[in-house]
C-alpha cells in the first residue's frame, strides 16, 4: 500500500520508493546470463503439460522434451520472447534444476511467463514478459541490501528456491556487489499470518470484495488494509501495540479476536483525542413547553465550547423508550433526564405521527438545574439545538463479516454482514466546523473528534470533499452497547427467552 501504509503505522520511508519494475532489466540480463550457463531453458509446453510433467509430492516429476535444447536455442527464443515476437501462453522460461527434487517448488520452477497485452502500471507496455514472483523476490532483496524478508506460511517451500536463486546469481560476475562479503545474501523467514475473528486477510478474496462492489474500495474503512483503517481513524499507536500485544508465532492456526485491536484503538484514541463534541446520531424532536424565552448560550465548563439551548432540540432516539425495558435509565414518560452541560427535562407527552411512530416528545424543563449535578438515578444525555446545530452525516460500521471465521464458510461472501455500513443524518454541536478549520492548520492529516457518549470519529476527507459537508466515519464505540445502531425509539418490552 506504499506510502499510506508507511504513514498508517506512523513510520517515514528513508529514501526513495523501491519497486521490483525498477530492476526489470538487471532480472533480465541475468535471466540470460543463466541460459547461457545452462542453468535455465525455454519450454514450450503447454501449461497444463507443464504441470502435469512437474508430478506431485508422492510421485516425481519428469523432464520437458525441451529441458536439454541448446543453449543458443534457448536464449534465442528467450529474445524472441522479450521482443513480443511470441504468443501467450507458447513458452516461458525454466530454471533448470532437479524434476524428481522432494521440493515440488524445485522442479524446475518458470522464471519469465509471456503477458503482451497486460501493461504494468508503472512500466506501461515496455515489456511482453515478465518474471515470476520466485525470480524476483529474493534477487530484488539482494539488489536492495535487505537481510530478513519475512513471509507468510505458505512461502516456507519456496525458501529453498529463494536461496538457489540467490546463491546462483551470486556466482555470475559483478552480480551481487551489495551482498558480497562482509554483506549477507538475504534470508527469508516465515511466520502465521495476523488472522483475525470477523476478517478476511487473503488479497485474492479482498480483490473480490473490491471488484464485487461489496466495498467502496481498497480503502473502505471495514477493510482489514492500512488505507482503510487510516480512513476509518485507527491511529499509528494502536496497530504498533496491537503486534506488540500478539507477537509473532509459526502456529498457521492461531487467530486474533478482533476486539482486542478494538481494545488497542480505544486506548490509544483516550489518551491522544482532546476534541469532543455532542452529536445527535438518530435526532427526535423534543419541544420545551415551559420555554418562553430566547435561545439561551451555554459554555463547557473548562472547554471553549457554546451550546445553544432553546424551544425546539434533538435528543438522540436511542435515549428514549416509550415503555422502559428493566435496566434503561434514559429518558421515558413521565421520566427526568439531565441535558449534558444543560438543564434536566422532564417528559410529559408523546407526539405520534400518522404511521403510530414517536414523531415528537414534549417536556418541560428544571430551571434551577443548570449548573447542578442532576439528582440520583437521572441519567446524563446528550443533545443539539434543532436549527442552529450543524448537520453532518455519520457511518456506523459494524464487522465486515458476521461469522467469527469467514473463510471456513463455503464461500466466504456468505458470511457478509447485510448492511455492515450505516449512514445517519446527524446533528452536532455548532463549534464542529470550527474544530475542523481549525484542525487543518496542524500537521495531523486526520481529524479525529469524540462524540461525547457515542464514541470516537475521523472525518473522511474524501467523502467530504465528494459532498461539500462534513462526513465523519466512526472509528470506534464506547465499551459499552449504547451506539450500536437500532431501529428508532423502543415501544415494546422484549420477550424472554
């Protein structure tokens, strides 16, 4: 993910980008160098021949009628290839090693494949073939100085092959100056992937992800990538301590729940978010009937925030039950709650709208209470003015998958949460556009804000650009239930089960 996924982890690249393109014509040159020495082919079998003369891991594997072609012949095929003078798919190049090797990845392994019509993104057409993964990745760690390649598991069978390669280069003259002595060649080292519960981490099924439109792109914030935890507002310290917390471990099984770097996020977000705000997710209108007066601006004690009280606010719906299930303290009839920063209100009427559903409350409000704590078993919520509080849109997320191991399932889309991103339209305090002015003179690419009993949210830059007002996707919620996204005001106790 180059440099957002350096900048996601919180680290700076030293020097310019590095990419295996860069050497396609070192690779190149040596890919000649080993024909000439015997040490590669041309072979011109089909690939499902190749594969079946490659054998498997019970039976060995037998020589192409091409392996012992001349030298000569060989390499002017291989320039014939390079040239686009030759067809996909009617030769590639083979390094010439062992077929009845216990290593299957030793069989004479293909080290340059013909791809005329598959321009690379940053070499364009210059090149109808293009080297195989085995052929580039440890020679590029040489020619770069890198001395521990870490992989994946399922590399462990190619480690010998990396080192052929390597050691086989290292042979041809001036091949290798970075690596000879007092320099290593490098070495590849494999561990488990970092699998986590609710996640898919294979390129192959997030490319299908990506192409199947079940996400806006690589960047999506419920993408297990950099780019989209960084959309999503994860900080830097939070995955350095998540690898810290689970170390590394050659175990393939091992899994990570994923709210353990939920836990990490939180933490890290506590200590490092200063901004807050009030931010009515689901608004419901609520009239203040004994309010007679104008608006009236109230200060955060020790912030410099102005919240604006009046006739007409919002109360988020989820702070309401018509009838209270045993346990919620909110707001009910006949029920106190107190406004945070603000007043206590207490609810008198219900307004229903044509379809029976809660369309306004109307309370009445304490006006000695402002300034006091509220009195025991009232509960704090939060709240915004109906026309001077600013609206914004949220997205509440919740795993991208609903099964705890996705890729165990017949096909793994199936295991998709419906409707795993929600958008709201919201209400906030009026000082967030403020906040966000203010916030872009800093150095800090990332706004991140807390909705005071709601959670943690990052703007997206990029959907706000796209729609010219505020879009703030949210990075993670309070420990406990409240924020987890709900129909509207509850009417009806639930039935025991």
């Amino acid at each position: 993910q180059g440099s957002t996924g350096r900048g996601g982890l919180g680290f700076e690249w030293d020097g310019a980008e590095r990419y295996a393109s860069d050497y396609f014509g070192q690779l190149y040159e040596w890919a000649e160098a080993f024909i000439e020495r015997g040490l590669a082919y041309v072979d011109e079998l089909s690939a499902e021949e190749i594969s079946e003369y490659r054998g498997s891991v019970t039976r060995p594997g037998k020589d192409s009628p091409f392996r012992d072609r001349p030298e000569e012949e060989s390499l002017q095929i291989f320039r014939k290839m390079r040239a686009g003078e030759m067809a996909q798919g009617s030769a590639v190049l083979r390094a010439k090693i062992d077929m009845s090797h216990p290593n299957v990845i030793m069989r004479d392994p293909i080290m340059y494949r013909i791809l005329p019509n598959t321009p690379h993104p940053r070499t364009g057409d210059q090149w109808p073939i293009y080297p195989s993964y085995d052929w580039a990745h440890g020679l590029s760690d040489a020619i770069e100085g890198v001395t521990h390649s870490v992989c994946t598991l399922e590399f462990n069978m190619h480690n010998e092959l990396y080192n052929w390669f390597n050691e086989q280069v290292l042979g041809l003259p001036d091949s290798l100056p970075l690596c000879r002595a007092p320099s290593a060649l490098p070495r590849q080292h494999e561990f488990a992937r970092l699998e986590m519960t609710n996640v898919v981490v294979s390129k192959r099924k997030l490319k299908r992800l990506v192409e199947g439109g079940y996400v806006e792109g690589w960047d999506d914030p419920r993408m297990p990538t950099i780019s989209g935890m960084r959309r999503r507002g994860y900080p830097p310290s939070a995955l350095r301590k998540l690898c810290e917390l689970v170390g590394v471990t050659k175990v393939p099984t091992s899994v990570i729940e994923f709210s353990l770097l939920e836990n990490c996020v939180r933490d890290a977000l506590q200590e490092q978010v200063s901004a807050k705000a009030l931010c009515v997710l689901r608004p419901l209108r609520v009239t203040i009937t004994n309010w007679n007066a104008e608006d009236q601006v109230l200060e955060v004690p020790g912030e410099d925030r102005k919240l604006h009280f009046g006739k007409e606010i919002l109360l988020d719906a989820e702070d309401f039950q018509v009838e209270p299930e045993p346990g919620f303290k909110r707001l009910a009839p006949g029920r106190q709650v107190k406004l945070r920063y603000s007043y206590v209100i207490q609810c008198d009427e219900v307004i229903r709208g044509a379809n029976g559903e809660v369309e306004e409350l109307r309370c009445s409000y304490d006006p000695d209470s402002l300034g006091k704590r509220p009195p025991k078993k009232v509960a704090v919520v939060h709240w915004a003015h109906a026309t001077l509080s600013t609206p914004v849109t949220v997205r509440l997320y919740e795993n991208l998958f609903a099964d705890a191991r996705p890729e165990e399932a017949g096909d793994f889309l199936d295991a998709l949460t419906p409707d795993s991103c929600k958008e709201l339209s919201a209400r906030c305090e009026p000082g967030i556009s403020e906040m966000w002015q203010k916030h872009q003179e800093s150095e800090d690419p990332i706004f991140r804000v807390q909705f005071e009993r709601c959670g943690f949210f990052a703007l997206d830059r990029k959907a706000t650009e796209e729609r010219s007002s505020l879009v703030f996707n949210c990075t993670i919620t309070p420990r406990s239930d409240f924020g987890k996204a709900k129909k509207g005001p509850r009417e009806t106790k639930r039935k025991a089960k």
